[in-house]
C-alpha cells in the first residue's frame, strides 16, 4: 500500500468515527426535537432546530482533518497523547445527546458538556504542539460547545 492510499483511508477512518458519533447522536435527537424539546422552556437565544444539523456535520468533518493532521506527525513524540485526548473528547461528545435528549436529563448533560469543553480545550493545546492547523480546525467547535453549553446552562435553569 502506498503511503497516499494509507493516508486516504486512515483520513476515510476519522470521517466514519467522527460521523458515527454523529449519527449515534441522532438516534436520540430526532424523536425528541419533535416530541419533548418541544415542550420546554427555551431562551429567546435558541437557534432553530435547523441549524444544528449543518452545524454539526461541518464541525465533525473539521475534527476528523484535525485528527489525521495530527495522526500524521508520526515522528512527534505526544501524538500518542494528542489523539487519546481527542478520544477521551469525542466519547464525551457522544454521550451528550442521550443524556440530553435521549434521558431529558439536562442536568447530567450539563456536566457533561463542562467536561466536554474541558477536554476540546486539552484537545486543542495539544494538537497545537504538534500540528498548529489542527488547533485552529477544533476553535470553532470548542466555540460552538461554548454557545450549546451556555445553552445548556439556560434551558436546566429554565427547567429545572
């Protein structure tokens, strides 16, 4: 196997595990968002259900090319390090939604997602060291994550 066909299917590997995360997020965000999300209080700030998905699907795909950047630094020594993070941070992405919208329990999901953005923030340093594009490709989800955890924050207050 050639070293491009190697990096196009570990590339392929990361956009399938970062998608599975993302359709298993799905499996509990569909029925919900047309059945209990919306019986709850919400604050004027809520973005339309719409826009989560595109949201979503643009942020994975950014972290999966964050993660093979980094994947490819074979040579550096924390790379190890830098992918269990990003692991350790996926996981907890994953378990928001069941949490959430799965559960209804908005307040497990809130410590969820304050240990979520803990782990982007790690994420994000340690992907800097070695491959600083990669950093730059996860802001805009630690940011987003900053909005649905503030979000977060304001719908348990209002439900709670």
């Amino acid at each position: 196997m050639t070293r491009t066909t190697r990096n196009v299917l570990v590339l392929a590997a990361f956009l399938l595990i970062v998608y599975a995360v993302s359709a298993l997020g799905a499996l509990s965000t569909g029925p919900a968002v047309k059945g209990w999300y919306t019986t709850i209080q919400k604050p004027a700030w809520t973005p339309p259900s719409w826009l989560f998905g595109p949201v979503w699907i643009t942020l994975y795909t950014m972290m999966a090319v964050a993660a093979w950047l980094v994947w490819r630094r074979r040579d550096n020594p924390g790379r190890g390090v830098a992918l269990t993070a990003f692991a350790v941070q996926l996981i907890l992405n994953a378990v928001w939604s069941p949490l959430f919208f799965g559960l209804h329990r908005i307040d497990l999901a809130l410590i969820d997602i304050a240990g979520l953005w803990l782990a982007i923030l790690l994420t994000i340093l340690l992907f800097f060291r070695i491959r600083p594009a990669a950093g730059w490709l996860l802001v805009p989800y630690l940011l987003w994550c900053t909005y649905a955890g503030a979000l977060n924050l304001a719908l348990w207050r209002l439900n709670a």
